[in-house]
C-alpha cells in the first residue's frame, strides 16, 4: 500500500470538532451520575478519560477503514487521516485505555471505598484488595506468555504480543456475551413497552420487589446508624484515641427529613453489638459499610420515585382514552424533553403518547432486530468467507479493482455499526447481578460503583472494534493501521488466530439463553443460574400469583401518602385587635343569654290590665312569666331580640 500524502483541512477540523463533542458528552454523563462539587478529583479525571477514550474508538474505526481503503481517490473517500497520526491516535487510545482497565481504575476503585482516613492507609488497603486478582492476571500471562515464547520466541514483541492477546482475549469473551444478551433484549423491550397496559401491568409487578428491596435498605442502613450512636457514646478505653473519627461518623449520621423513612414500623429496636476492643480495621469496615449502605439506600429510593412517575404516567395514558385529553401538573425530574415541553396541547399530548410512542417503538423495535440478526448471521459466516456477511455489504458501497471503496455513507453506517453493538453489550452491565449492589444512580452514585462501570466500558471497546473489523474481507482489513498495530499481535499464534475466528460463534449461547428465558428455567430447575437479572422475562409468569395486585397497593398507597402530604395546611386564625375582641365578646354573650329564674318570676304578683292583655286566657298561659313579651310581644324561649 502507498503512503497517503495531503493531509485534508477539513477530515482535520472535522476529527477535532467530533472530540471536544465526545469531551463534552462525557462531561454531561459525568455530571448525570456524579455530584461533580463533591466527588473528588482522582475519580472524575479517570472516569472521564475511561468514557471518552471508548467513544473516541467508534470514530477511529471508519475513519482508519476510509484512509486504508486506497488513495487513488482521495475526494470520494469521506473522512481521512494520514496513517503517522492514525498509529499515534490508536497508540494513545489503546494502551491508556489498557492502563485504565487493568491498574488505574481498579486501585482507584478500592481507594476510594476502603473506609481509612488516611490516604497511606486506603493506599495499602487497595493493593491488598488487588493483589489477589493482579496475581490471578498475572499467572495467566506468565503461562500464555511461555506458550507465545516458545512458539514466536523470546523478545519484546512477544512479550507485547502476550499482553495484548490475553487482555483482548478476556474482554472478548464478556464482550460477545453481554453483546448476545442485549440484541435480544433492547428490541424485546421496546416490544413489551409498546404496550400501554402491558407495561403498567409489569411496572405493578416490579413495585413489590424494589419496595422489599428499598425497605430492607433502609433498615440496614438505620442498624448501621445504630450502631454508630451507641459507638458515640463509648468515651473510654479504645473509643478515646479514635474519637475524631467516631465524631466524623457521626456527624454524618442522620439523613435529610426529606428522605423518606421505613413505611412499615420495626417490632423492635436494631440489635447493636460493639467489640470489646475498637480497632482501626473496626471502625474502616464500618465507615465502609455506613457508605455503601447509604449509596444502596439511595439507589433504591431513587428507583422506587422513578417507578411511581412511570406508573402515574402510563395510568393518565390510559385513562386519557375516554377524554382525548393527557393534562399536566408539575415536571417531574424524571420527565423527558418532551415532557418538559408545554407548548404542546392535551389533546396534542395525547395523540403523540397514545398513538405515536407505541408505533414508533413497534417501528424502532422491528429495525432494530434485524439489525441484531444481521450482526448474529455477521458473527456466524466471517468464518466461512466474509463477503455473505451484511455488515460488510451495507458498509462498502464502491468495488473498483476487486477492492472495495468506503465514502462517508459507509462511515456512517459503520459507526452506527458499532454504536449499536457497544450499546447492545453495554445496556446488559445494567442487568447483570453484580456483587457489592453496584448500580448508576442519578446524582448520587458510589465512586467505586462508578469506576466499576468505566473500567468495563474501558475493557470492552477494544474487542468489540476489533471484532468489527472481523466482518469485512482481509483486503480491506489488512491495510488498515488498527490491524497493523493490534491483528498482528492477536493473529501472532495459531491458537490466537483461531480463537478469534470461532469464539464469536459462542454468540448463539446467550442469544438463545435470553430468547427463550434459559436463565429463568435453569434457576427453576436448580435454583441457581440468574445471572442476568433480566426483569422483562420473569414477570410473565407471576401474573397469576397476585404479586401485581400487591405492587398496584403499593404503588396506590405511596401516591395517596404523598397527595395528603401536598394538601395546605389549615389557616389559623389572626390575632385580632381590641375592638374586633371586645365587639365579639358582647355579641357572643347577648345571643346566648337566658332569662334567670328570679326574672322569671317578676309580675306574677299583680295582675295586668286589660289592655295590657291581662284578661286574655291565652296570652296568661306560659306568656306571663316571661318578661320579655312585653316587648317582643312573643315569646323567644329567653332569647333577647333587639
């Protein structure tokens, strides 16, 4: 291949402008996820170059694809690079993202959920934590590196061949893993969710468990909290030479009353049991605990608010069939652009929700499993010959000299490509039932949650390109520079070349295993076997079992608390002034005034004249012993009328 000389004005602005965008993503996600003021600098700093590093491969791809693919037409060849700043850029990319994955990222992550106060002491915490999975790593490279010693022989380059080989090999193997499980499951969900009941339905079966779950986190987090209390009053022996840090702990301690409390009352108080000694080692494990409890207790809080807004959502859609009409009131964090966007009319609201987002989502659901069959069919006949494979087909659009020719449609296309599977593997670490109960939270999530998650996003991208350059014929991979500077290194062994060629085929294990609920059969059969906690599956089956009649009262209850919450309070009344007071007064004695019974009595003694009345029978019963009729002239049963 010839040396690509010229260097295009605007392949250049165009590389520059599409990184400060990714740079700013990331900067976006970071804020999402993170409190940005709070959240220390060794964590944003790594986490940003963990994400950006990734989202920068998916743009190398098609442009290294374009620049290698000839030079014998350079205006119709899209986006371009010279191939001396394309091997700096895939140098740069790969081993600091190499970096990332296997050292910075994985000590940064101990370090900051160690639980010291010192940084000398969470420093050694983590390599402690580390070192048994640095020497696991470390004796699978020393057997494959004296297998590609003996074979290749003993240099640099075959010291190099094994890092990259073993590193890529591993993050192969979880890469098309959770790539299988998520082009089944992104289009199975979007299907599900075109249903308006359909998805209220499993929203009320989904309430039951996250508000188990929110109310077991909390009352870990309250025995926790406990035992800080009674750790605060210990004021001898041991307690005394950590007595700041008991003071930090405590200081901590107590939530905002805008968090929400336990729903149900305990029948007893927490059992606390403190160690007749209290160590540095005690009180690191408990300050780790007391975070991971609070960060738990969030991610599930947060959950929980995120559920009752889609289930009030989905509810109005619902209801919105008789009036034709989906009001309003205040937005909700969690509501999306759209929802944000007022200008639209009830009746407008309701067409697009009830009517546009099922059919958009059936459309969107349908592209998007033929894509993932596509992929499946790519990953299956590349070992047979790559050019039946679909991807390579939609990618090169231009066959001059028995050589293909990628433009910027195939750019684009490519990069989509490779968004889709990334996102495919990506959306399924979300499924996954890690240890430690790592999860995102909006805001609020662990900085050792939130290592975790870049340092798989770090370990996947570069398989995952690579795997995608497997898809098209070795004339056009073989001059690229990704090739050049990674394929050489993997393909250096047999077995390495081999492996990957075939492993990709294991692809139909987790497809199959999520298409026909395989994980939900093997935990029926066993009782183990949920890897993946895949929620879309199990909930079919648990329609009859009336855990979404309980979800339904949950999520009932919860709404009705929070409406009785919102209601104003009742007005006092002013302090009024001293003639209001005394005005009031007179008026409340005069209209509750009766006659006494020694008034009562007065004019029986003598008797009235005739034209007093005196001689009619019926005004002298019962009218003269109430001396108000003289001058009311009836009776008002001691009521005075003025």
């Amino acid at each position: 291949m010839r040396r690509i000389s010229g260097v295009t004005i605007g392949s250049e602005i165009f590389f520059v402008v599409s990184l400060l965008i990714i740079s700013a993503g990331v900067l976006l996600l970071e804020r999402f996820y993170l409190p940005l003021r709070t959240t220390p600098a060794y964590l944003l700093v790594p986490i940003f170059f963990a994400l950006g590093l990734p989202a920068s491969i998916i743009l190398l791809v098609p442009i290294d694809l374009a620049s290698s693919s000839g030079d014998h037409d350079v205006d119709g060849r899209g986006i371009w690079l010279p191939r001396r700043l394309l091997l700096v850029s895939w140098r740069i990319s790969y081993w600091l993202t190499f970096a990332l994955t296997w050292f910075i990222l994985p000590i940064l992550a101990e370090y900051a959920d160690a639980g010291y106060r010192e940084p000398k002491s969470r420093l050694m915490f983590s390599l402690r934590a580390n070192l048994q999975y640095h020497a696991i790593v470390f004796g699978a490279g020393i057997i494959a590196g004296i297998y590609i010693f003996i074979t290749s022989g003993v240099s640099l380059e075959s010291l190099e061949s094994t890092v990259m080989a073993l590193a890529y090999s591993w993050g192969l193997v979880l890469a098309i893993y959770l790539m299988g499980h998520g082009l089944v499951a992104i289009p199975r969900r979007l299907f599900r969710n075109a249903s308006v009941s359909g998805r209220l339905k499993r929203i009320q079966t989904h309430a039951a468990k996250v508000h188990e779950k929110m109310e077991d986190a909390i009352m870990k987090l309250e025995d926790l909290e406990a035992q800080v209390e009674e750790l605060s009053r210990r004021n001898t022996g041991s307690a005394k030479d950590f007595k700041d840090w008991i003071e930090e702990l405590t200081d901590d301690l107590h939530l905002p009353e805008s968090q929400p409390r336990t729903l149900t009352r305990r029948l007893s108080e927490p059992q606390v049991q403190l160690p007749a000694v209290i160590t540095e080692k005690y009180l690191a494990d408990l300050s780790r605990q007391v975070t991971r409890a609070r960060h738990n207790r969030a991610r599930y809080v947060d959950e929980w608010d995120r559920l009752l807004y889609d289930a009030v959502a989905t509810q109005a859609i619902l209801d919105s069939s008789a009036s034709k009409r989906i009001e309003i009131g205040q937005t909700s964090p969690y509501a999306s652009f759209l929802e944000r966007f007022t200008i639209l009319t009830p009746y407008t609201r309701y067409l697009y929700k009830y009517y546009l987002f099922p059919y958009t989502r059936i459309l969107l659901g349908s592209f998007l499993s033929l894509a993932s069959m596509c992929i499946v069919w790519s990953e299956l006949v590349k070992t047979v010959n790559p050019i039946f494979s679909i991807i390579s087909v939609t990618v090169i659009h231009h066959a001059e000299n028995d050589r293909g020719q990628i433009g910027i449609a195939g750019q684009v296309i490519a990069a989509c490509w490779i968004l889709y599977m990334c996102a495919a593997a990506l959306s399924s670490l979300t499924e996954v039932k890690v240890w430690r109960g790592r999860a995102l939270v909006r805001r609020n999530t662990h900085g050792e949650s939130a290592m975790w998650y870049a340092m798989q996003v770090a370990k996947l991208s570069v398989p995952l390109a690579f795997n995608f350059l497997t898809f098209f014929p070795e004339h056009i991979t073989k001059p690229t520079v990704f090739d050049d500077f990674i394929g050489r290194h993997i393909k250096a062994t047999a077995a390495g070349e081999w492996f990957d060629l075939l492993f990709p085929v294991f692809i139909l294990v987790p497809v199959c295993a999520t298409l026909f609920n395989l994980y939900g059969k093997i935990k029926g059969w066993f009782g183990f076997g949920g890897v993946i906690d895949d929620e879309e599956e199990g909930e079919d089956a648990s329609y009859g079992t009336g855990s979404w009649r309980e979800g339904r009262g949950l999520i009932e209850r919860e709404l009705q608390g929070h409406s009785e919450a919102q209601q104003p309070p009742e007005v006092e009344p002013e302090d009024e002034g001293f003639f209001d007071s005394f005005s009031h007064r007179v008026r409340n004695t005069i209209e509750t005034a009766q006659t006494p019974k020694w008034f009562k009595n007065v004019g029986e003694g003598f008797k009235r004249p005739k034209w007093m009345g005196g001689g009619d029978p019926s005004n002298s019963s019962g009218g003269g012993s109430n001396i108000t009729s003289w001058f009311a002239g009836r009776q008002q049963d001691g009521r005075v009328r003025l």
